[in-house]
C-alpha cells in the first residue's frame, strides 16, 4: 500500500512534477527498503540524485555511539549501494536525534531542497500508533514537500 500527501501549490517545490532531489528517510526495516526500491525508478525517470538519510535517536545514539553510527552506516550504504546499481546518482547522511526524528527528516529536507520524500511506514496500528506516534504520519504532516508512504 502506498500513500501520498500533496503539498499545497504555494509550498510545493515541485515545478511541473519535475523531481530533482529526492530524499529517502531510512531506518533498516523491511519498508524502509521497500521506499528505496520505489524511489530508485522515479529518480531513474527525472534523472534526480537520491539522498539517503538515517536518523539515530538521541538516547541511543549517546549511549551507544559507536554501535549506533556503524550500524546506521551499513543501512544507508545498503540503500545507496541499490541506487547506484541502476544508475543512479545517491549520496548518504546519518544524522542523531536530539528530540524529534520527524524533525530532523523534515528541516534535512528543506536544507536539501529536496522536491520528494519517500519512507517506510512501519505499519503500526491503533493503539501502538496513538501511544508511540509515527514517524511516517508526521513528516506526512509537516513537510513542506510531497511525501510517498510506503508499506
């Protein structure tokens, strides 16, 4: 299942659907492979640079650090490894977390001028996601970009 959020013409990056950056927000699951596998075809038909972002969240992140930051590279390096294979231009960053993921996907998207976001949702339902929130719903919500959801 794939969901998507247009942006509003007066915030849309997007000029004519014409995508040139497109970031993808990656975590290691399943989905999250799954939204670079559906990002890799549209940066390959707009000629747009893939940028791979992974976020470590803080508490891990200060505790763990070397941990954290190897195997945050290893996804990143899976993911732009895929794109790179059919051609196209990725490049990667992991950021930690001070507070907000959804925070620091959002303003690396507005730094990056990126035109789209592709993520993984994690599939939460119900009671999880009304207790522990969700990522995907909440870039969803403040990105000033569109934003394709991938399941």
């Amino acid at each position: 299942m794939v969901t998507t959020r247009e942006s509003s013409p007066k915030t849309d990056r997007v000029n004519g659907g014409d995508f040139k950056r497109i970031l993808v927000a990656v975590d290691g699951s399943e989905n999250s492979t799954r939204a670079t596998a559906a990002a890799v075809p549209i940066a390959e038909k707009y000629g747009a640079e893939i940028l791979v972002l992974n976020v470590i969240l803080g508490r891990a992140y200060d505790q763990f650090k070397t941990v954290a930051e190897k195997k945050a590279r290893e996804i990143v390096d899976r993911e732009v490894e895929l794109a790179r294979s059919r051609g196209v231009k990725a490049r990667w960053e992991v950021l930690p977390s001070a507070e907000s993921i959804v925070g620091q996907i959002v303003d690396y998207a507005d730094r990056e001028k990126a035109d789209l976001i592709v993520m993984g949702s994690r599939g939460l339902g119900g009671f999880k996601r009304m207790v522990i929130g969700s990522v995907s719903s909440g870039v969803v919500t403040h990105a000033r970009c569109p934003v394709l959801v991938v399941r």
